[in-house]
C-alpha cells in the first residue's frame, strides 16, 4: 500500500486540467497575389497586321513565324489562343504561296514544336486535324503532299505516344490514298485501324473508317463487301450523332451501290 508522502508525489506530477499551457496562435497565411495576366498585345497587333488584304501570303510568312517563335516563350490562354490562330494562318499561307514543302513539315517541324508542347494533348489533336483539314481544302489536288503530311504525322505520333491522334490522321491518310487508286495499300491501313478501333469502340472513327473501306472494295469490285462495311458504318453511324456532311457520304454510297445492282428507285 503506498504511503501518503508517495500519493503526494504522485498527485503533484500529473498536471491539472486548468494549468495546461496553451498552444500560441498560428500566424495567418499572407495572401497571395493573384498572377497577373500575361501581356500578348505585341503578338495580338502582329495577328492582326496580317489581314490587309494587300498583305501577300509571301509576306504574311515571316511575321506569323515569328508570332510562334515568341522570344518570350509566352504559353499562357491568351498567348496559345493566338498562337494556334497563327497556326492555321501560317498553312493557308503556305497554300496560297505554292510552298507545298513547307507545309509537309509545318507541323511536324521546329515551328510549331514549342506551341505543341505547352498545351494540352487534346487540344494538340484539335488543331492538327483542323490544320490537315485546311490544306487538303486549299490544296484537293496535292494528294502526294497530302499523304506526306499524314505520313509525317503519323511517325511523329509513334515517337510522342499519340495514339489518339494517330488513328485519325490513318484514317484520313486511307482516304488519301483511296483517292490515289492505292487500294491495296488503303486496305492494309483500313484493316488494322479497325482492329484497333472496335477494342476501343470508338463509334465516330469507325463511321468513318467503316465508309473508307467500303469506298475501297467497290473500288476493287467487291460489292458484297463494301456493303458490309457500309452497313457497318450506318450501324455505328445509328448509336451516335453524324454531322451532316458525313452522313450525306454514307446516303452517297447507299446510292451508288443501289445503282450497281439495278436498284434505280431506291437510289433516287
């Protein structure tokens, strides 16, 4: 049994509750300032020198080069919204001044590198598309250059890991080469996207693909063949919204396979 002296020590080593000290206060975080906007009314007033129309596109080269070789390395919202406006100017430039090299290179070269490699992949895929877009517009009848930018696209897909990007730029290098009379080749391409494409399940793509390989076997006179494949699109086409224009391609096709087998009516 302890003694009175030992329960005296005990009580007075354990603390009371009143006499706890208190922890002193945090000091209050200072405020940050809010970043302030980047300035880009130099590479605004640039854009913007380039729509007198008698601005050549000759001239209008260099300056939107310089816009997106920006010494600032200015990649903010501002900056990248006019960076990618650049961007589409530069290859209608490059189209109107029959400088078909250097649009084979445009996107894949050291121009656009840096702008590619501050914004996001989806946004990079966006402008590619529209930019491959523009030129096969402006240029219908260079299907050499075409294929040479889808080409160089592609590979530079492979090195970046791109792989969303580079199953759209396969299938308009398809349709390319379609056009090119390369069924063969087309075939190859077609095939193997679509493998890739149904494990994804990507119902826009494999419209679009399904309506090229059904293009190429009635180039190659397989008739029950493209109408496989364009019964294959019309089903992927049924699952999800088709803008107009591609589904006008696919009312096309229904029709001139209805002419091939005599079906006059309902092809009209």
């Amino acid at each position: 049994m302890a003694t009175e002296g030992e329960s005296m020590d005990v009580d007075s080593a354990a603390p009371s509750g009143g006499d706890t000290p208190m922890s002193p206060p945090k000091a209050a975080e200072p405020i940050q300032p809010e970043e302030e906007e980047e300035d880009c009314s130099d590479l605004s007033d640039l854009l913007e020198s380039i729509n007198d129309a008698s601005t050549t596109p000759s001239a209008k080269i260099p300056v939107l080069t310089s816009i997106l070789n920006d010494p600032a390395e200015r990649h903010g919202p501002k900056a990248s919204a006019i960076k990618e406006r650049a961007v589409y100017a530069l290859a209608r430039a490059y189209c109107e001044d029959n400088r078909h090299d250097e649009v084979v290179t445009l996107l894949t070269g050291a121009a656009c590198a840096p702008f590619f490699a501050n914004i996001t992949k989806a946004k990079c895929a966006k402008v590619v598309r529209a930019v491959l877009d523009a030129v096969c517009a402006l240029a219908p009848d260079k299907l050499d250059m075409q294929a040479q930018i889808c080409h160089n696209i592609i590979a530079w897909c492979q090195a970046e890991k791109r792989s969303f990007l580079r199953q759209r730029v396969e299938a308009k290098l398809a349709s390319v080469l379609f056009q090119q009379d390369k069924y063969a080749e087309a075939l190859a391409l077609v095939d193997n996207l679509l493998l890739e494409l149904k494990k994804l399940d990507d119902k826009q793509l494999l419209v679009e693909t399904h309506l090229v390989e059904s293009k190429i076997h009635h180039g190659l006179r397989g008739m029950a063949k493209s109408k496989a494949a364009l019964t294959a699109s019309r089903t992927n086409a049924n699952a999800i919204y088709v803008a107009p224009a591609l589904q006008s391609q696919i009312d096309l096709m229904s029709g001139v396979l209805h002419c091939e087998e005599g079906d006059y009516d309902t092809a009209h």
